[in-house]
C-alpha cells in the first residue's frame, strides 16, 4: 500500500492487505475482502462465516447466529480503508467513539456471505462518521451510523 492511490481511484484488498491496514487477527478479523473502495467515500467488502468461528459455538447452541456486536464490529473493519487510504489518516488506529441508530433486521448465520456497505459522510479532524450497512442474500441485517476517533 505504499503506492499513490489517484483520486477516484476504485481499490480492492484481500485479507492480508486489510491486516495491513487494522491491528485485528483471528479471531476477531471479521471482514475477508474489499471488494470496492473510494479513499473518502465508500467501501464494499464481505465476511464468508462457517460454523467453525468461535462465536457461533456458543450464540447459541443448537442455533447459531451471529452477534449484533460482531455485526457491528464487521462494519467498522469494512470502513477501516475508506480512511487508511488518505495520506492524513494512513497508520492510524480507529477506535469507535460512538453508534446510533443501530437496527437488526434479519439474522446472519453460518454459511451466509456477510456484505457490507460503508459510506462516509464526514470527516472532520481525527473524528469521523459513517452509515453501515449489511446485508445476507439482498436482504438488510443491519444498519448502524457510526463514528470512529483516529489515534
């Protein structure tokens, strides 16, 4: 990632270029591919979730289902190069500072290809915000407007 990215430029990273970007590893590494991104606008990414992660042995036995924190967790990851692609915040760790109007709106279980939508809508300083959604099949599991602090 140490090329110049030109404006409007529509990147895409695999699992080791987003480690490269967020400090996260298994198991907490929830996003596999960026699959779209905009520096300063927006990313399209997924999560492929199997009945081997650790979550879904215990949510819950006998019907796993993901986290509605974990779903949370994913779409902050997913946001993670709309940022760390702008030479001002490139290196820095985002940190959630806050959530809001955060809807469930389907179940995401395993075998289901987790994808999310990230678009920012501002960023200002250190201090950032953006809409997130995911989706299973088409279909809107959650949406969540957040706000990461860079350090």
């Amino acid at each position: 990632m140490t090329e110049e990215i030109k404006e409007g430029e529509i990147l895409s990273f695999d699992t080791m270029q987003i480690m490269e970007m967020i400090p996260h590893r298994y198991p907490f590494l929830l996003v596999d591919r960026i699959t779209e991104c905009i520096p300063g606008k927006y990313a399209k990414g997924y999560k492929n979730l199997t009945m081997n992660e650790e979550f879904f042995q215990g949510h819950f036995p006998g019907n796993p289902v993901m986290p509605g924190v974990l779903q949370l967790e994913a779409l902050a990851q997913c946001s993670a190069p709309v940022l760390m692609c702008l030479p001002e915040y490139k290196g820095k760790l985002t940190l959630y500072a806050g959530v809001d109007n955060v809807r469930f709106k389907n179940i995401v279980r395993p075998g289901d290809r987790f994808d999310m939508v990230i678009e920012l809508i501002k960023a200002k300083g250190p201090i950032c915000k953006s809409h997130g959604t995911g989706y299973v099949n088409g279909k809107v599991c959650i949406e969540a407007d957040m706000t990461v602090a860079l350090k």
